[in-house]
C-alpha cells in the first residue's frame, strides 16, 4: 500500500476530491491511503498559528517558514523511509514516466507550496525532489499535490479495472492517445471509422497507432523529439 502524507496550509481543500470515484475505492480496496496535515499545528506560534513571515532582503509577499516544516516532516515521516515532494513552480516538471518512478516508495510526503515560496533551509535539509506540474504559477501548491496523487495511484495495480487501459493511454511510448468512439455508429451522419467495426484486431491495432502517431505530429511534436533522442 502507496502512503500519502499531504502538508498543506488549507486541509479542507482535498475532502471532496479524495472522496470519489477512483480515489476513493482505491483507499476501500487499501491499495492507497491519504493523510492530510494542517501546517498550521505544527507551528510555535499557538496563539496566532502563523507558518509564514516577510522575506529577507526586502521585495513582496511572504515566505513560509522554517520552523514548522521541519517539526510537520519529522513527525509525520518518524522512523518510516519517505520521499518528500514540495510542489512548486520552479520544480522538475511532472510526466507520465515520473508519476511511474514514483509508485516504487511506500510513502509520499508532499508539502504545497504557497506565498513568495518556501524557506530554502526547509528544501535544502527535507526535500528530495522539487515538482512542478506546468509552466504556469498558481495560488497555491494544492491542486498540484491533487495532481500527483491521481497520477501516481492509477498506475498502482488493482487501482483501475481495467489494466490494459493504462497501455493505450496518452504519453504511453511519447505520444498521444488516438481517437476514442462510442455507439451509435452513425451519429447525425457523422460515421464512426469503418476499420473500428471491422472486427479485424489486426487492422484497429495498426489504425490506433497510424491516429496516434498522426495526433501526436499535430498536436505535441515535442514529443517525438524525446522519443527518437531516448533511443
């Protein structure tokens, strides 16, 4: 079972997303479980619970603090082996291949980052690796850490019914998934391609990765860039 342990400043934030579908019968079935800590009870300051203070050298914002990092860690981790993530802009960014490296540990801790940042000491001495999940800045480090929970417990096994399902998926092999139909073959004379009611496994195999190969071209053909420099 993949332990996840999620610091974060807004706790209340990962209640309705934790609690359904996927996620939430992947904890029944105690493939997964989901920790989420209140920064917040971890600081000195008890009276007023402040995690945060102004940065040094002067400029806007403030900075998470050291302090309440670095006891939230060290309670929460104890004795157990874990990876600490802190989700941030300025991180390694996030792939398929990277949510599979990290299914190997039995336990995540993923700090959100928030304000201007956080204190450098805290990453320095407790982070082992710095994610981000887009070239983009957000108000905070939580749906990223949202982001990497799902990523990584679907490729847990026994998480999706279906496990064949995770070998046509897109970023499989660098490149995007073909086009998906349903019924009804004919929709407002829009027809489903003939090959998909072929019965023929042989010829929908090969039209799944001439589509792939085509959408991946047009959409992401920085994709095709890694795949040929990996061999």
């Amino acid at each position: 079972m993949l332990r996840f342990d999620i610091i974060t400043i807004f706790p209340e934030m990962f209640g309705a997303i934790f609690h359904q579908s996927i996620l939430k019968r992947a904890q029944e079935k105690k493939k997964i479980c989901i920790h989420v800590h209140d920064l917040r009870d971890y600081t000195d300051d008890k009276k007023h619970r402040k995690v945060d203070d102004r940065p040094f050298g002067g400029g806007p914002g403030m900075v998470m603090m050291p302090q309440p990092l670095f006891d939230a860690v060290r309670a929460i981790k104890g004795r157990r082996r874990a990876r600490v993530i802190c989700t941030c802009a300025s991180g390694r960014p996030f792939t398929q291949n990277h949510a599979k490296g990290l299914t190997r540990y039995k336990n995540l801790i993923i700090i959100c980052g928030h304000y201007e940042g956080i204190d450098q000491r805290a990453i320095d001495c407790l982070v082992d690796e710095e994610i981000s999940v887009g070239d983009y800045v957000l108000t905070g480090g939580e749906i990223p850490a949202m982001v990497i929970v799902d990523a990584v417990s679907r490729l847990i096994p026994g998480v999706l019914g279906k496990e064949e399902s995770l070998l046509r998926e897109t970023f499989e092999d660098n490149l995007l998934e073909a086009p998906q139909y349903t019924r009804p073959a004919d929709f407002r004379g829009i027809k489903v391609p003939d090959v998909l009611l072929s019965g023929n496994h042989r010829a929908i195999e090969a039209w799944h990765k001439s589509e792939s190969l085509a959408k991946t071209k047009k959409v992401r053909p920085d994709l095709l860039f890694k795949k040929g420099s990996s061999k």
